[in-house]
C-alpha cells in the first residue's frame, strides 16, 4: 500500500500557482512504498512535457517527478502519473483532492502533512536526505570541438554520443578525490586522487558527508599495452569531413544524492552514469536549439562580428543551486564560461526569468545567478549544505572569489566582520523595529592596508552599501577602493582630475553617482534640515528597510554613517538608530566593536562613538537610500 507524506508548504505552492499557471509538476521521494512529495515545479497543461524533460537534469537523483496537480478534472491528471504516482486535483473552491494512480485510474488518497520544523534540519534540508544520503559530485572540464557545414549546421548529436561513450561506456573509470576525512583515515592524501573505489565500500567510508562531498572524475581506460596505457582525460571530438571547426567549454557537475549504505560501485552504476547521460543530453538539446537560432541568424545574412558571434558554439556550464525554501538542490545548465563576466550573465535575464516561474521564486530578487550558485564544500560555523552564500554546499562558480575578495582586507591581516549589529540587546523603546534585509560587511578606517583615518567615513560606508549588494547577489563586483570611487566621480565629471589620489571628503550626493555608475543602482535621498529634526524621517526611513532592505548611508555635520534600523514609537515620535559607524580603527573584534558602541541601537542627543554629538543640531543632513533592482 502505497504511503504519501507532504510537505506542508506544497499545498501552499499549488494554490498559489493557480493564479498565473493551470498545472505543475510534483517532485519527491521515492523509497520503497512511501512517497514523499516536497516541491513542485509550475507549468501548464500545454508544458508539462517540456517541464518533466527540464526536471531530468535539474533534480539531483534520486530525487525525481513523482506526480503532477491540475484542476479536477484535467485529463493530464492521468496521463501525465506514472503508476504509483501522486495526483492532486484543484477544486473551483481552492480544496486539493489527493490520489494516487492504480491501473489508470485516481485512487483517493489522505496524505501525511509534514511540518517543515521537524521534517528539515536546521539548515533546511530534508531530514531523510540528511541522515540517509550523501552527496556525491561526478566533475569535468572538456572541450566541444565539432564541424560546421557551409550552411552553418553543426552535427551535434555524434560528438555528444562519443562523449556519452567515453564517460558512461564500459572504457570509463572514476575516480574520486580524496576528503580530509578520507585521508585522516589513511585512505589517500589530501588533494591527490585515490587510484580506485573500492567496489564494495560506501562513500562515507571514502570521508564524503554533507560537509566533505566526495569528487568523482571521469577517466577513459587505455587499451592494454598500448602506447597510453593507463587512464586518460575524455575528449570530446567529432570532425565528419573538411569543414570549419568551432569549439566550447564544458563545465559538467552531476550532483547526486547517494544512500549512505550503498556500496560505491553499485552507486556508480545505478546512480551516478544514468545521472551523467542526463545532463550531456540536456547539454546538446540546449547547444543545438543555440545552433539552430544561430544558423537561422546566418541565412538571414547577418554580417560582420554579430553574424560570427551568434554562429559560434556556445560553452555550457552546469551549477547548483538551492533557493530559499526548497529543501533540496538544482542544477542548472547556464550557456557561460568558467569564469564567466557580468555582461555575460545579464544577458541571460529572460532564462532566469522563466526559471523563477518554473520554481514559483519572486520575481524581483537574483536567486539564480551565478553568485548564487553555492559553492565548495566547506564545514565550520555559519556554512551548511543549504544555505544560498559562497560559504555554504556544493558547486563551483564565482561566488568563492568574491566572497573572499569581502572578506580580506580587515585589519591586521584579519577576515573582514560580516553582521557586526546580530547579538545587540534589542532596543529599548519598544515601538515597531526595522531592520536591513540580508548580509553586509564592516568597512571603517585602516582596512585594506590604508589609512584613512578622519577623511574616509563615506568611502567605507558607501564600501559597506556596495558589499550588501554584492551579498545579495545583485553584482559580482567586490567594493570600490577609494581611489576607483575618486575615479568614477572624475570620469563622470563630477570632479577634477586632481581629485584622483586625494584626501578630500565626499558626501551622499557622490555615493548616489558612484553607486549608479558602477551597479546601476539607483537611490532616493531623505533631508533634515537640521540633526535634530532626523526624527521627523521615521516613517519613510521605516518604509524603506521594509520594501528595500538595503542600508542607508546618513552624511551630515562632519561624520558619517550607516544606518542599519530604526526603533520607531509612532505614537510618540520618538525614535532610536542603528548607527554603524564607519570611524573605528581597531582590529576585527567583534566584542570590542560592541563593547565601544561602533554598532549600536542610539537616539537623537546621544554622543556618538568616535565622540561629539552623534548628531549635530543646526547642521543639514542628507539619508541616501538605495533602491533595490527590480531584476532577477
């Protein structure tokens, strides 16, 4: 008898999707009898074909479309569940029937809710993949090299098969990459290949777990006694005659969900080949929709540059992802290079599009560029194989260098501080508190090796504006230095060429030209004529952190700030800041920080921390707001 188990926000996802799509795709759990139903992928009657094909190598195996919901009554209900598969019928009313599919027909159903609080960990990832899998990661970098005829055609699918035989045939040989468990264990050296799997042995005796996935690198077998004998690296060639030769990149990266139990040869097997097969075919279905349109661009006879840019071969590069409230990863094929620029990425903006609407993801956030993918491996506090950062599990894209590039440069050879106000007492008015949205990092005096001490308060907070965007994902540029933003502002003739090198202040206004310059991110400004009158700005600085999220740079008097909340007690007026004050000059402790209020919860007339008033009566004050990109 077949057992069903839900996760409680799916319900919620069909009856949201109702609104803009008439169907979708239910993806879970299959083991033995039990189902476990724990995201949807949205569609329409029309694209559930289309959907099912795109979800073969979006979900890491064995996870799987196990059922799919329409309005009661749709035909697709049946056609489109394989027996044992789950069918949920939206009602007229928004009530959801549950079936499961026995010999063609709907069998009602009562279907176990799961909480997500017990049914996920900590980090959001399902429980039964937690403590039952693995991860495991097949990774390659390869060449397509392939022919073009004069008309532009390129034979794909042959170079794909030969690849597909060199990785997945009887010739192939993994081998996999030996963790800091693996080798603690005596099981091979960090960094150094192991020369063989044992058959027999799990991956978690080879030291992969949620923290330490285990590598696989595809190799070919040498026929015996030949002049390569041993392994070689796969190579992807196809050339059926004289004709032009183009190449491209390919960044393969299968993920896997392996039981923890199942012997590694059998995992191989039954898992990780059928998973590879998958993402190469998604891989050539992509490149050859690319060649067709491009080959349809050079019979228009489009000429110059543009006709040999759209008739190249594109590169393909395969990333993971897991977007908030999904308890499980996705790969995605993007059409970019390792590494890749942002220009590169923008103009992808209608794939990522139309993927948010495939996940039901917001579409006014970046949740699918390459920041985002998640990536490397890495343990310790504050990383988890969920979380959406460069910190967190699985993947290789850009994210590691820039989150390094925010990390270094604190004093002393330290890591930057990210977050500096989390773990303050809470303020102490009590009326409605508004925070920022999201991750930022400390700037302030002496960083990066450079004294700026008393004329470089803006520049660090517009440093720390920069860096919320680049956590947020809306940029994969790391901060301006102080000399790039003179530079910006000399190059948009705001100032003059002796500006470039110098220790002259800027303001709010300069941050508002540098931040549209270099992210394109606009800004409103909020004035007080007067430090005192700062209160009067509650409401509409209140509106802000709640629709945008972003910090707020406050330039006024002679110091600058960043502005990370506001405690605001309508009914009185009265209000309390969250100053975060760009004048520190100590080292990157976070107790000191504290301890000599850098970051605090502080109300009008009270001094500020570098001394003086925090501020000043009589002198006018300009609040940037940045705005954040309606974009994904």
């Amino acid at each position: 008898m077949e057992v069903i188990s839900v996760l409680q926000g799916v319900p919620a996802s069909i009856l949201s999707s109702q609104r803009a799509h008439s169907a979708g795709l239910l993806v879970g759990l299959r083991e033995g009898s039990r189902t476990i139903v724990i995201s949807t992928l949205q569609s329409d009657q029309d694209g559930l074909g289309s959907a099912t094909e795109l979800a073969e190598s979006l979900l890491p195996p064995p996870l799987a479309v196990v059922g799919c919901y329409a309005e009661t009554g749709t035909a697709a209900l049946i056609s489109c569940t394989e027996p044992g598969g789950v069918a949920i019928a939206v009602g007229n009313d928004g009530a959801l029937q549950y079936h499961v599919q026995q010999g063609g027909s709907l069998v009602p159903c009562q279907p176990e809710l799961l909480d997500p609080a017990a049914a996920c960990t900590t980090d959001g990832l399902l429980v039964e993949l937690a403590e039952g899998y693995v991860p495991v990661r097949c990774v390659a970098e390869l060449v397509l090299a392939a022919s073009s005829g004069k008309d532009g055609g390129i034979n794909l699918l042959a170079a794909y098969e030969e690849l597909e035989e060199q990785l997945c045939g009887p010739g192939s040989l993994y081998v996999a990459e030996a963790t800091p468990n693996a080798a603690a264990a005596g099981n091979g050296s960090v960094g150094l290949p192991q020369a063989v799997i044992p058959a027999s042995e799990p991956f978690p005796s080879l030291g992969a777990t949620w923290s330490n996935a285990t590598v696989l690198r595809p190799y070919q077998r040498a026929t015996r006694g030949g002049a390569g004998a041993g392994c070689a690296a796969p190579q992807l060639s196809w050339q059926p005659g004289e004709a032009a030769q183009q190449h491209a990149s390919l960044c393969l990266d299968v993920l896997c969900y392996v039981p923890a139990s199942m012997p590694a040869a059998e995992a191989v097997g039954t898992l990780v080949r059928p998973a590879v097969r998958r993402q190469l075919r998604a891989m050539r279905l992509d490149a050859e929709a690319a060649a067709a349109a491009a080959a349809a661009g050079f019979s228009k006879g489009k000429g110059g540059a543009a006709r040999q840019q759209q008739s190249g071969l594109q590169p393909q590069r395969a990333l993971h992802f897991r977007p908030p409230g999904y308890c499980h990863h996705m790969t995605l094929l993007y059409p970019l290079p390792n590494p890749s620029i942002e220009a590169e990425e923008e103009a992808l903006l209608q794939r990522r599009q139309a993927l948010h609407r495939l996940l039901a993801l917001p579409p006014d956030r970046p949740l699918l560029r390459v920041a985002n993918a998640v990536a490397g491996w890495s343990g310790g506090s504050g990383s988890s194989p969920g979380a959406t950062n460069a910190a967190a599990a699985v993947g290789g894209g850009s994210a590691g260098g820039l989150d390094a590039a925010l990390a270094a440069g604190g004093v002393g050879g330290k890591q930057r501080l990210r977050d500096v106000h989390v773990g303050l007492p809470p303020p102490s008015l009590g009326g409605s508190v508004h925070l920022v949205q999201g991750s930022y990092d400390y700037y302030h005096y002496m960083q990066d090796k450079f004294d700026d001490s008393g004329w470089g308060c803006a520049y660090r907070s517009l440093q720390t504006l920069c860096s919320w965007f680049a956590r947020q994902h809306y940029t994969a540029r790391p901060p301006p230095s102080h000399r790039q933003v003179q530079a910006a502002l000399v190059a948009m003739g705001d100032k003059p060429a002796s500006f470039v090198g110098s220790r002259q202040w800027i303001g709010a206004i300069e941050i508002g030209y540098v931040l549209d310059s270099l992210l394109g991110v606009g800004h409103k400004v909020l004035t007080a004529a007067s430090g005192d009158d700062l209160p009067s700005l509650a409401r509409q600085i209140a509106h802000h952190f709640d629709t945008q999220g972003s910090p707020i740079m406050i330039g006024g008097g002679v110091l600058a700030y960043t502005l990370l909340g506001i405690d605001w007690e309508e009914g009185s007026g009265r209000c309390a800041f969250l100053i975060l004050d760009p004048h520190y000059t100590g080292g990157e402790d976070v107790r000191k920080i504290h301890a000599g209020q850098w970051v605090a919860w502080k109300q009008p007339g009270d001094r500020a921390a570098a001394g003086g008033e925090l501020f000043v009566s009589g002198s006018f004050y300009n609040l940037l707001c940045p705005q954040r990109p309606t974009t994904v």
